[in-house]
C-alpha cells in the first residue's frame, strides 16, 4: 500500500457544490483506489471518508446515517456516496430553477 500517498483536501462547497462534489467523489476515489482501500471493509472506507471529507459533509453524513437502513447495520459507502449525489443533485436543480426563473 501507498501509506505515505498524502491526503487529499477537504471538500469545499465553492461556487457550484454540485460540481465540486462530483470532483471531490473522483478524487476520494481515486484516493481509495491508490491505498488499495477499495476493497476493503465497509466501516474502514467510511471511516476514511469520515476523516477527509470536512465538516461540510459530516454534517450531512449524519444525517445520512441516521436514515432507516432497511434493518442493515450501518451504511455503505456506495449508500453514502448515493446519498450525496441526490443531495447535490438536489441543490443544482434548485439554483438552475431558480436561475432559469430570471428568464
């Protein structure tokens, strides 16, 4: 493994947070794949997560992880990374909504 492979930075909202999530995703993992973490147990990958990703997304990793989960323990990160697509998703569509109100 590539223990000393720095980290890589916390996410940021920017200017466009749908945009900076999808960049932020591929980098994490990107980050996963060169510590040959992508394999690995659910609970460390999500744990890793937990460490890079910033207050900015542990506030909605939270929430996330208090959802039902269909009687499973825990979430995956596949679940977690699902969740913040929609979420981002969501926040795009309503400035574009809200952009294309202008009009």
């Amino acid at each position: 493994m590539a223990d000393n492979l720095p980290t890589i930075p916390e996410f940021e909202l920017g200017t466009n947070p749908s945009e900076s999530w999808r960049h932020w995703k591929e980098d994490f993992e990107d980050y996963l794949e060169a510590l040959q973490y992508s394999e690995a147990l659910g609970k460390t990958i999500t744990a890793l997560l937990r460490h890079l990703c910033g207050e900015e997304l542990k506030k909605q990793l939270r929430a996330f992880e208090r959802k039902p989960n269909d009687g499973c323990e825990g979430v995956t990160l596949q679940q977690v990374l699902q969740e913040f697509d929609k979420y981002f998703l969501d926040y795009q569509n309503e400035i574009f909504s809200s952009l294309s109100s202008w009009k």
